[in-house]
C-alpha cells in the first residue's frame, strides 16, 4: 500500500513539473508578444478609437501579426500545460514570463540588471513561489458542470462587455479607463483559459461533435477576441502600469474560480495553505505593478531590437 502511495505522490510530482515547465514555456512566449503588441498598439494614431476600431488597424500591422503568431504557439503550449495541471498552478505561471523578460533584456543588452530591476523581480518571484507552493497541483478528473460553466461564463461576459462600455464612456482620465479595460481584459483571460480546459478535454476525450463543445469553443473565441481588443486598447492609452498588473491579477482570479466552480478543483489542501496563497498573489501584484513602472520604454527596447533583426 505504502508503494502505491509514493507512486502516486511521485507521480503527481512529476506531473506538476511538466506542467511548470510547460506553462513557463507558454508565458514566455506571451511575454514576448505582449511586449511586441504593446510597441506596436503604442503607435495607432489617437484618431483610432474603440477597442475594436483598434483591434481592426492593428490587424494591418506587419509586426502585430507576427506578435500574434507567437501568441497562438503560446496557447498551444498553455493547452498542454492544463491539460498536465491544474487552473490554480498552470494559471499564475503565466506571471513568469513577465518575471524572466526583465533579466533576458538586459543579457540582450550586455548590461547587468539595475538594483530596481532585481528588487521588483525578486518581490515578484517570491510570491509567486509563495502561491505555487501551496497550490494544489492535480487536475480533476471529473467531467465540467455545465450548468455551473454556462452561468459563469455568461457572467464573465456581462462583465467584460461592462467593463468595456464604462471605459468607453467614462468621463475618467486615460489611466483609469486603462484600469477599467485591464480588468474587463483579465476577465475575458481568465475566462478563455477556463474554456481552453473545456475544449481541450473534450477533444481529448473525443466529444468534438457535441452541441456542448461547439458552444465552448465559440465562447473561447469570443472571449479571446473581447480580452485581446480591450488589453489592446488598454495599451494604446496608458502606459503598462497601469493594466498589466491589473490584467495578470484577474486573469488568475478568474481562471481558479472557473476550476474551482467548473472542475470542482481546490486550489489549495488547506484554510492555511489559501491564506498563505493570497498572500503570495498580493505580493506578486505588488512586483508586477514595481516591473511595469519600472521603465515604460523597456518594451520598446524589446521590439526595436526584434525590427533590427527581422
């Protein structure tokens, strides 16, 4: 009995590091294409306005599209990672991506990170590590409640559409319209990382024909399609500090909710173990916004050293 015990836990182990190892894969891949399409984004002209009448320029941009490109291999590698993991790890590692451009930049650079650079790296990471830790790693393996997925998807949507009217016709400052549209952004995220899960068990699993998963994956649309416009608009209009740490933080929120509500998955063993893990997700907030407010040219830096080389 003891035997089949350390071969489950050896097992689940060895699942969860494939997963991180994944999942860090996939967030680096859309770190580097949030940096291209912040660049890019940053340059629409301020006669452009609404997220989708960006979205649609944006679509003609040469770069923008390459940035894409990397963004949906970045997918693929996310699909994999839950379908080794469970939301509540594969989803915050998407933070790591954010994390290692810092130190990649400044390799590229032939420069040693400044003391800023490494303290709000550090925060980041520490609580990242703080969260991780305390995760539950295992995937359910019970089928998606339905009833349960159709209701919170259908209010992840009524919020992003509200988030998206509010900035829209806010008489606000640009910085807190960016807020509005990082949140509705980070709704729609956490919303098509749920929906990949779904779509993803269900091609696993060959259930591809069911009115169910044609539904799902036209909600994984959508809600790719609302988060990427509003996250693009987001970018247009304020610098990344003041969406980024928004995005990321209600990405996740939404994303363990989904697992929790939909695959019945607990993200942590313990009361202590989801206190520790809020902790950790507060501190790793609290690097993100240091990261982004850092240097707001670091992702132009970024991208001109791509043009330079394509």
């Amino acid at each position: 009995m003891s035997v089949q015990v350390l071969d489950l836990v050896m097992g689940e182990r060895a699942g969860a590091g494939a997963a991180v190892a994944v999942a860090t894969a996939s967030a680096m891949g859309f770190a580097t294409s949030n940096a291209l399409q912040h660049r890019v984004a940053g340059r629409v002209p301020g006669s452009v306005s609404g997220a989708f009448e960006v979205l649609g320029h944006l679509v003609t941009q040469r770069l923008w599209l390459v940035a894409t490109t990397v963004s949906c291999v970045a997918l693929l590698l996310h699909a994999t990672a839950l379908r080794l993991g469970s939301l509540a790890l594969v989803q915050p590692m998407m933070l790591a991506g954010v994390v290692l451009a810092v130190p990649l930049r400044a390799a590229v650079e032939h420069k040693v990170p400044s003391a800023p650079e490494l303290r709000a790296v550090v925060v980041t990471v520490v609580g990242l590590a703080a969260f991780v830790v305390c995760v539950n790693p295992r995937p359910s393996e019970a089928p998606a409640h339905l009833g349960a997925g159709a209701a919170f998807v259908a209010a992840g949507f009524a919020c992003g559409v509200w988030a998206l009217r509010r900035a829209a016709n806010s008489g606000a400052n640009a910085r807190r319209r960016a807020g509005l549209l990082g949140a509705g952004a980070g709704v729609m995220f956490g919303l098509t990382a749920g929906l990949l899960k779904v779509v993803t068990n269900a091609v696993a699993s060959g259930q591809v024909a069911t009115f169910g998963f044609l539904i799902s994956f036209g909600c994984l649309v959508g809600a790719g399609l609302l988060g990427t416009a509003m996250n693009q608009r987001a970018y247009q209009i304020a610098p990344l500090s003041f969406s980024m740490p928004v995005v990321n933080v209600v990405d996740i929120v939404v994303a363990i909710l989904f697992g929790v509500l939909v695959f019945g998955e607990a993200p942590a063993h313990s009361p202590g173990r989801l206190l520790l893990q809020a902790g950790g997700l507060a501190l790793a907030v609290l690097g993100l916004r240091m990261i982004a407010s850092l240097k707001e040219h670091g992702a132009a830096s970024a991208c001109q050293l791509f043009e330079a080389r394509r």
